[in-house]
C-alpha cells in the first residue's frame, strides 16, 4: 500500500511539475509571438511613416512651386490691370476727339 500511494504521489508530482514546465513553455511562446506581432506592426507603422513623409516632401516641393507662380500671376496681373486704366483713359480721350471731329463735320455741312 505504500509503495501505490508512493507511485500516485510520484506521478502527482511529475504531473504538476510537467504541467508547471508546460504553462512556462507555453507563456514563452506567446511572448515570443507577441513580440514577434509588435517588431511587424512598428515595421509596418515605421513603413507607412515613410510613405507619408515622401508624400509630404513632395507636396510641400509642389506647394512651394505653385506659391512661386500665383506671385509671378499676382505681378503680371497688376500690370496688365494698370494697362487697362491706361487704355480705358485713352479710349476715352479718343471718343471725346471723335465727338469733337463729328461735331465739326455737322457744323459745316
């Protein structure tokens, strides 16, 4: 009788040691893995920084570009509209000449 309580007390033993072993094991694994999860996700997340960053350098090239010309546009728009108080005033100079010249040429008819 002893000697079976002996057995089930060994096995008891191996058992919860195998088991204790086991749980280790396996906590390690899902450690291992979950690391594994997070070196890909900030892979992942430092990829996508990347992309973002390209995009942005080449946006802001684009944007600085586009600043440069609405200024040369701003520059020759001032002078085309300075031209078109220069002409209008002319123009107008030009009617008062003809209104003089047919005026004229009613008196004398």
């Amino acid at each position: 009788m002893d000697s079976g309580i002996l057995a089930v007390g060994t096995a008891l033993v191996t058992g919860i040691f195998t088991w204790i072993a086991g749980s280790r094991n396996e906590r390690a694994k899902i450690k291992k893995t979950s690391t594994e999860t997070e070196g890909l996700h900030l892979g992942n997340v430092d990829k996508a920084v990347g992309i973002w960053e390209k995009l942005y350098d080449k946006l802001k090239i684009e944007l600085d570009e586009v600043h440069e010309q609405v200024k040369v546009l701003i520059g020759e728009n001032a002078k085309l509209h300075k031209e078109v108080l220069l002409l209008r005033d002319e123009n107008s100079k030009l009617q008062k000449d003809v209104n003089k010249l047919t005026a004229l040429v009613n008196q004398t008819q």
